[in-house]
C-alpha cells in the first residue's frame, strides 16, 4: 500500500479497498500455505538475511538506510528465501508510560493492558515492509527487537541493571502488560496474512531474563497468538530460551512449552568467537578464523542444538537467527574507511577498528556457518546491518546510501590511524564474495601447499600451519597479519619486535613433515620474499631436522632486510641426509627492533644430482680424410642418470680444416641440469695429402678407366699385384663401399653401377704402406 502517493481526500476510502485486496489475497494464500509443518517452513526458508537496524532503530533511517520495496526485490533476485526484519515497539511507538509504578516488591499494576496502544503509523508501516517481502515470496519473520526493548523490558528483568524492577512490583506487572499487550496488537492486525509470515516473541533475552521467566513469556505471548484466530491459530511462532546464550540458550525452553504447541520454531544466534568475530573491538584481536579447531567447534556446538532438537518426537524444527562477523579489516562502506567503533573511543583507542577479519577468514566464516546449519536441517537469517553498517552484506544502495569501493582502501596503520580512504564509488549492491558465501554449497578453503611447506601465502590466514615462538627472557616480539603490507593477496606474515635479543630469539615455523625414506638424499629448495621498516633487520632460514632421534638444524647465510619486496627471493638449499624422520622450516629474527614482513614462501624438491652424465663416441676416435674433400662428423651421445638422454645439448667445437693437411680435434662438452660437467671427450682428424706418394714410380703406373664412369670402372695397377696390401672404394661422405685385401689380378674391376651419381674416392696401399688416392666421377 503506497498511502503516500494517494490524494488526500480519498485517502480513508483507497486505504479500505487497498487492504480489501489484501485481505483476499492473503486469505487464499492463508488457506493454501496454513498446514505446512513447522520443519516444512524452515525448509522453505533455508537461507536469508536480516534487515537489519532498520525498523529497530529508534527512528527509521538513523542506523540503516530506511526500507525499501527494491530491498526485497533485490533479497529475492539473489536467491535468498526468507528475511528476519527486527522492529521495536516500545519508546515513542507504544503510548503508556509505566514511569509512574513502583519497582519495589509486593506493589500493585493498577492498569490493564488496553492502557497501551501501538501507534498506527507504526504498524502501517510494518505492514507494508513486511507485504513487500512476501510479494516477492519470501517468508518473513516480524523479530520483537531493539535498543529501547532492551532499555525498557528487558533489562528490567536483571539484578544488576539500574533499570531492575523486582519480580512483584508494579512496575514489572505493568512492563509485562505492555509487552504482551503489543502483542495482541500484532497478532490482530496479521492474523489473516499467510503461514509465511513468522511471529518471533523476542530478541536475545539472554544474561537478563531467566530460564523461568522466559518460559513464562513464551507461554503467554503463543497463548496470546493463538487466541486472536485467523491463521494465527496454527501460525509458526519462533521462540528461544532465557539464563543462556548463543548456542545453549535453546536448550533452555521448557519441554512443556514444546510439547503443548505444534506450531513452534527454536531459535539460537551464534556470533562465536567474539575474538574474530568482533575484531574492529580493541578487546578482540584474532583476525583469522578456518583452522580445523575452528569448524570443529562450530561443528560440536551446533551439534548441541541438533542433538537437544532431536530429542523431541517430532523433533524441534530449528532457525539460526544471527550470526556474522565484522567487516574486514574494519571497513566502513558508507566512509570508505575505517569505521567508527565506540568501544575504541580513548583511552581504549583513536575510535576507530583496530583491525577486522581478513577477507577469507570473513567469507569462509560466513560459508560454513550458513551450510552447517542447512546440512543439520535449520533455516537461517546471517545478520545485514546494510552500508552504514559494521556487518555488511547488502550495500543497501537502495536506500539512496553512496557507498565506497573497498579494492581503493590502503591501511598503513591502525594505530596510529594512517589510512587512504577509498573515494572510488561501489558499483555493486552486494558484498559479493560473502552473499555468494551464503547462498553455495560449502567449499572448503584450497591452501597453497607443497610436499615441504603449508600455507606458503598465508592466504588460509597467517596462523595456519605458522607457529610463532619467543626464546629468551628480555625478547618482546609479536605476530600478526601482514593484511594491506603483504606481498601479494591479502595477507602475510609480520613479525614486530619491541625489545631485540639475538637472531636466534624469534622463530616462526611451518608445519613438522614427516619422511618415510622416500625424501633422503632430494634436495629441497626453500625461498621466501621479505622486507623491513628498519635497517640493520636480519633472518635467516633454517630446517630443524630429526636424524637418529636427535634435533638437528642446518641454516641459510644470514640475510639483512630492505624497505621493499625484492625482485628475487632470498632462498636456501638443503639436502635431507639418509634416515631423516622430519624436516620443518623455520624462519629465525629478533636481533633487531622493528618490523619484519615475510610473504610468498615456495618450496621445490628435486634430487641432489652430483654425477657428471657421459659422452659417447659415435664411429672411431681417430679418422682420416683426404685433403679438399667434405669432413661428416658422425656426432656424439651423452646420458645421464638424473636427466637421461641429453645428447641434444653437447656442445661441440671442430677446427678441421680440409683445405689443409694436418692433425685437427673435435671436442665434445655437455652439462646437466645441476651444472654437473661431463669429461671432455675428443675425436683426432688426419687430413692428408691426395696427391702425394712415396713411391711416384708406382702411382704413376696405376691407372682408372673409364673416368668419368657409368659405374663399371678398373683399376690397371700394370704391377705385381702381390705388392697392393688393399683396395678401398669410398664416398665423399666416407662411406666405404669396397675393400679388399686380396688383390691377384693386374685389372681390377669395379661395379658401382647400383650406387648414387657423384664423387667416389679410389685408395690403394702398397705392402711397404705407401697410399695412393684417385678421384672417379661416376655420372
């Protein structure tokens, strides 16, 4: 209903045919939805948000963006299902003042609950949030919540509060009224709207109401429900249990309470740990959340709550409530910086986070959360406190809120305060990364490991498989997130000594590796980059080892810091000795006062190759070839044990010279991939003289005809053939295609008829070793 946009003067008549509609429209789905258990309605719910410091601000606006119809939309879009919408009904928006009645005991109410009215403005407006978010079918649950229910009501409850009323006053007979009176106004005026509209009796009533007395609230308040009819006959009212908190405070509802209606919903809000959870408090200062220990609490404290559910036949349906984390690093959407944090105010801080969840730690928070409740069955709502605020999920542009980009946000320090605001308007209207979070299956975190080194970016948080150690009495150091000065990503390690002693006095380790054998003899190569905010910061790495059960340590040189991330990174080699059981690395500083930053560990195995690979001749290390003939090598291979065949990579230098008669060298050379050499390996190459013979009688007598030749050729040697000791054939590449050692005939013939056209060399040596060498073209 837009009453606004309505001319005044028909405004009492377009109101009741505005509402008839309603009322019809309501009515069908009333009838259609009423009979859905209360698990089939938290089922259908599944996973939603809180519009949250809206309507439970003392004025609409002051604490979040007012609401809106497009809110909703937006809701729905993404894919959630149901939205809580916490609403104060006490200060200005409920008439009666009880400022008049005694606190003291055995004092009398001398009122009624008519004494008190909701203002109609009011519970129009709620009526019309509350039909915006149905009409994009989403369940809405109307949350009794707010500072001035708490000032009000419930503190009044509490011994130690200034606000106690004691139990038989007038003032609490009449508190009581009040609040039970709103609820029989609430419950007339949605008594007809679907079963998708959701009671909830009051918010966190906790550390103030008593078991007891909170027993005795539900009872009346679903008393009270019940008995205005319509659908509220069987509509899902959500209730929680006094004394406790958080997770336990649901196993305070009374059984009879349970087992008397069969239309109730147990809720439980869960905001633990509250060290990271509550992080931009200067009282909390764990940034990190996702170890193992982690989820496994979550994972036994929710268990707590299925376990007490399941105890009921049929088992209690269950609606996480609240839950959530701070924004990171303590970021205000609506400033661009950090937000504003009271408890920081001085002397406690500058009033401003002093830290904040670190943006996986935030989301991955948020993601096993939200799953740990579906996959148990429970519905929830994660608490949205919009741009303004410190819980953010929806940007609530919406509301006409500017908002600023987090990605253009730098922080030197928290304290003192150095910041560079972001001035970059959001484009989004999501906190993406966390609404993705809530609305997905659950995956688990990937770290950045290696078979030596967890965690090598610290992107699973800076404490994830690091541990930090102090050694020595007059050492005063600390450990926390590098956040905006890591490296890369979003964090890193920073290691802040206030009161030096020697290098040896802070360590910061990685987990302990185990070996079974399979890692002895490998080298390991460890490499890290790191800078410092003062000169004269030195560290080193170091593996502590376990060889024959005792510790041992061996160390890198010692490396002095720079104000900047260098280019290359400092690294360090290790080769893990026979029958090592572990290895751990370890990062040693502390000499110095200042600041440490380390970031972007690897780690990288390979086996510690000392053996030189082997060169291996191809044909005979000494040849000869005639002079202005071509020399072929025939090459060389080369093997080795690490890398296998390396033969690709010899190098090799010839000074053979064909054109000239004389002893030349080939040399062979080859490394493997660890710089290990090979031994110089060297062919001998005779060029020798064709021409020339000792004998020039004999040459002279010898002769080749045909030449040129078809192929059939002889050799006229016109003298004793007992004087040839061999007759050789051969290419101009040296192929050898005759020789003969037994020469009887003064005409010799040859057939290279099946040979290729070119140039073939005719060799013939004497008995008293004269060599004679003819050329023969064979066309």
């Amino acid at each position: 209903m837009r009453l606004e946009k309505m001319p005044k003067k028909n405004s009492t008549l377009n109101y009741t045919i505005t509402n008839f509609k309603n009322l019809l429209l309501l009515l069908v789905a009333g009838f259609l939805s009423a009979q859905q258990t209360p698990q089939q309605l938290v089922t259908k719910m599944g996973r939603g948000l809180n519009l949250g410091n809206v309507l439970s601000a003392p004025v609409e606006g002051n604490w979040a963006g007012a609401a809106t119809e497009q809110y909703f939309i937006d809701v729905a879009n993404a894919g959630f299902k149901n939205v809580r919408i916490p609403m104060d009904f006490f200060g200005t928006r409920t008439s009666g003042s009880n400022a008049g009645y005694s606190t003291n005991a055995n004092t009398s109410f001398t009122g009624t609950r008519s004494d008190y009215v909701v203002s109609s403005t009011y519970l129009n407006r709620i009526e019309q949030v509350i039909q915006w978010g149905l009409n994009q079918d989403l369940v809405i649950v109307l949350d009794f919540h707010g500072a001035t229910l708490k000032s009000e009501f419930i503190y009044t409850f509490d011994s130690s509060e200034s606000s106690y009323t004691h139990p038989t006053s007038a003032k609490r007979a009449a508190d009581l009224a009040k609040f039970y009176s709103i609820w029989e106004q609430i419950s007339d005026r949605f008594q007809n709207y679907s079963d998708d509209l959701i009671f909830e009796v009051i918010n966190e009533p906790y550390f103030h109401i008593s078991e007891a007395e909170m027993n005795e609230i539900n009872s009346e308040v679903i008393s009270i429900v019940r008995a205005s009819g319509g659908n509220n006959t069987t509509r899902k009212i959500i209730i929680t249990g006094g004394t406790k908190n958080s997770y336990e405070a649901i196993t305070t509802i009374g059984s009879q309470i349970i087992n008397n209606d069969n239309y109730l919903i147990a809720t439980y809000h869960y905001y633990r740990p509250f060290q990271f959870t509550k992080s931009s408090d200067y009282r909390f200062n764990d940034n990190s959340w996702g170890s193992n220990s982690d989820k496994n609490t979550v994972d036994n404290e929710f268990d707590v709550v299925l376990n007490w559910a399941n105890s009921f036949n049929p088992p209690v349906a269950v609606y996480l409530g609240e839950f959530g984390a701070d924004n990171v690093y303590g970021y205000s959407y609506q400033t661009g910086d950090l937000h504003l944090v009271t408890a920081n105010n001085s002397p406690n801080g500058n009033g401003y986070a002093d830290g904040g969840p670190d943006p996986n730690s935030r989301m991955d928070y948020h993601a096993y959360l939200a799953n740990s409740a579906i996959d148990r069955g429970f519905a929830f709502s994660a608490w949205d406190d919009g741009g303004k605020g410190s819980k953010t999920i929806h940007l609530r542009k919406d509301s006409g809120l500017t908002v600023y980009d987090i990605d253009f946000f730098y922080i030197e320090s928290f304290t003192p305060k150095i910041t560079t605001p972001s001035t970059v308007v959001e484009s989004n209207i999501w906190v993406e990364d966390v609404k993705d979070a809530l609305l997905n299956p659950y995956v688990a975190r990937s770290c950045n490991d290696t078979n030596f080194l967890k965690n090598i970016d610290f992107e699973c948080g800076y404490s994830n498989n690091w541990s930090f150690q102090q050694i020595g009495g007059t050492i005063q150091a600390s450990y926390e997130d590098a956040q905006f000065a890591s490296r890369t990503g979003s964090h890193g390690a920073k290691i802040t000594v206030t009161q030096p002693h020697n290098l040896n006095s802070v360590i910061l380790s990685n987990s302990v590796i185990n070996n079974d054998g399979s890692f002895d003899g490998m080298q390991l190569t460890f490499n890290v980059f790191g800078k410092g905010s003062d000169e004269n910061q030195n560290f080193k790495l170091r593996i502590k080892y376990v060889l024959n059960g005792e510790n041992k340590f061996s160390s890198s040189e010692q490396w002095s810091l720079e104000s900047n991330y260098p280019l290359d990174p400092y690294s360090f080699n290790f080769v893990v000795p026979q029958g090592t059981m572990s290895v751990q690395l370890q990062l040693i500083c502390g000499a110095a006062t200042g600041t440490y930053y380390f970031d972007d560990f690897a780690a990288n195995i390979s086996v510690n190759d000392t053996e030189a690979p082997v060169i291996t001749l191809i044909g005979e290390s000494t040849v000869s070839v005639d002079q202005d003939t071509t020399y072929s090598d025939q090459g060389a291979t080369a093997t080795d044990n690490v890398d296998g065949d390396i033969t690709a990579n010899i190098t090799v230098t010839s000074n053979v010279d064909t054109s000239t008669v004389g002893t030349y060298t080939v040399t062979y050379n080859v490394s493997d991939a660890a710089g290990n050499a090979a031994t110089e390996v060297v062919r001998t190459v005779n060029v020798n003289d064709s021409e020339l013979s000792l004998n020039n009688t004999i040459n002279s007598t010898i002769s080749i005809y045909p030449n040129p030749s078809k192929g059939m050729f002889t050799i006229d040697f016109s003298v004793n053939p007992e004087d040839i000791e061999s007759v050789k054939v051969f290419s101009l590449s040296g192929a050898i295609y005759l020789e003969d050692r037994n020469v009887v005939n003064k005409e010799y013939n040859v057939d290279l008829s099946n040979q290729s056209k070119g140039i073939y060399f005719v060799s013939i040596i004497t008995k008293d070793k004269q060599r004679i060498v003819r050329k023969l073209l064979r066309y």
